[in-house]
C-alpha cells in the first residue's frame, strides 16, 4: 500500500497538468499582444500588458511589421489594378494608417536631435511638442518615401512595402538590447535595456530571413544597411542624450524603414 501511494504521488508530481502545458502558449499569446499594442493603432494591448511581456514581444516586432507590410502590398496591388499611378502612394498611405501615424510624428520629434544644445535641452527638445523643422524633416521623409514607392516596379514595389516595415521595427529591438532606460518612460521604460539575446536574436533571425529570401543578394545590401544605420542611430542618440526615448524608437525605426524603400529604389532604378 505504502509503494502504491509513493508510485501515485510521484506520477502525480511529474505528469504535467492541462494549465502548465498552455501556459507557454498563453505567455506567447501575451507578448505577441503586447507587441501589437506597441506599434498597431490600438494601444489598449499595450496599456495592459506586463512589464516581462512588453519585453518578450519585442521578439515579434519583425512579424508584426511583415504583416502591416504585407495589408500594404495588398492595397497596392489593389489599386495598382485601378490606377498603377496611385500604387505606391497607397501603400505608403496603408502603413501609415496602420501604426496610426504614430512613426511619423516620434520622427519630427526626433529631429531635435540635431540641433544644438547640452544633453538636458536636447532630452527637453525631444520630449516637447515637435516643432516646425521636425515636422518638415517628418514630411520630407513621407514624400522621399511615396517618391520612392512610386518609381518601383510592381514586384519589387511588393518586395518594399513588405520588407522595409520588418526591418523598421526590427530596428526597435535592436535598439532595446542593451542600455540603460535612463530618460525611458511610460511603454518604453518596459522595452530600452530589458531585451534578452531570446528577443535580439529571433528579431534579427526573422528579419534577415525574410529579407534574404524576398530580394536575394540585393535582400543582403538592405539587412547590412540597416544594420549600420541602427548601430549609427543610437550611438548619436547616446551621444547627444545618453539614452533612449520611446520617441526616438519608433522615429528611428521610421528611418530606417524609409532608408530602406528608398534604396530598394535606388538599386532597382540602377539596375534597369
């Protein structure tokens, strides 16, 4: 009876149970949310999401940005049918209307990055309502990225709106891995310094997959691209604030997913 008992509870100890075999899936399922909250128009995910799951889903942000990309091709080519003309433009515009503008207005913030000033008034600058110049250089940016759009052909056009909103966001956990959230706040306080080389790398894994398997050789001229821009990106925003933003993570992410149209652009335009 008594070898019986201790057979039981043994088996009891090591049979997993119907919540701990989910829990790994509804960990995921979190993070994913949360990732959605960060960088989709509706930010309620985020506001209720766990410090520890902020964090984890920034091993999503590449996914995420693959699947706006992907509802932008969409449009494109749906209005590609209707007006070729218009093709590029609206699919810029469905990015745009996706992360609900938000890239664009942390870019004029951004932007006061370059002025003059000690770190202080520069952080002040940042945090402040964007001014003129930054609204100029975020508009600027929008047009240089419809322009570019607009001149690609049908497949690398697709090729552009799908990969260069990955590595844009790719870009934000990149620059969450390491640091200090010393001038972080709010969502961001969760995100600068708190990702894990689990988040880094299967961003980076995703993200250079992707791209590698959608543009080929040229697929490896985009990935080195941007990561030198990443890397150059924050030592200027170290150098000028020592640290990171929430702002200056979705404004550089929206750098880089520019940069990236816009050489797709210059590389295609070259090579015909």
């Amino acid at each position: 009876m008594a070898a019986t008992h201790r057979r039981n509870t043994t088996r009891a100890l090591t049979v997993p149970t119907a919540a701990d075999s989910r829990a790994p899936v509804m960990g995921i399922a979190a993070e994913v949310l949360a990732a959605v909250g960060c960088l989709g128009p509706w930010r309620r995910p985020a506001a209720g999401a766990t410090r520890p799951d902020l964090a984890g889903g920034l091993a999503f942000y590449p996914i995420i940005g693959l699947a706006m990309g992907a509802v932008a091709a969409g449009t494109a080519h749906a209005i590609a049918a209707l007006r070729p003309s218009l093709a590029g433009a609206a699919g810029v515009l469905a990015l745009e209307v996706l992360s609900a503008g938000r890239p664009r207005r942390a870019l004029a913030a951004a932007a006061a990055l370059v002025g003059p000033g000690t770190p202080a008034v520069v952080l002040e600058r940042v945090r402040a309502a964007p001014g003129v110049l930054g609204w100029i250089v975020a508009a600027a940016a929008l047009v240089g990225k419809v322009a570019a759009a607009t001149v690609l052909p049908g497949p690398a056009r697709t090729v552009a709106l799908l990969v260069a909103p990955m590595l844009g966001r790719w870009t934000i956990a990149v620059l969450c891995y390491g640091g200090a959230p010393t001038h972080a706040r709010g969502t961001a306080a969760a995100l600068v310094g708190r990702a894990r080389f689990r988040e880094f790398g299967a961003a980076s894994v995703t993200a250079f997959a992707v791209t590698l398997s959608l543009a080929d050789a040229v697929g490896l001229v985009l990935v080195v691209t941007a990561a030198l821009m990443t890397v150059g990106l924050r030592l200027v925003a170290y150098r000028r604030i020592g640290g990171l933003t929430g702002r200056l993570l979705l404004g550089m992410g929206e750098v880089v997913e520019t940069a990236t149209v816009a050489l797709l652009a210059l590389l295609v335009t070259r090579g015909a």
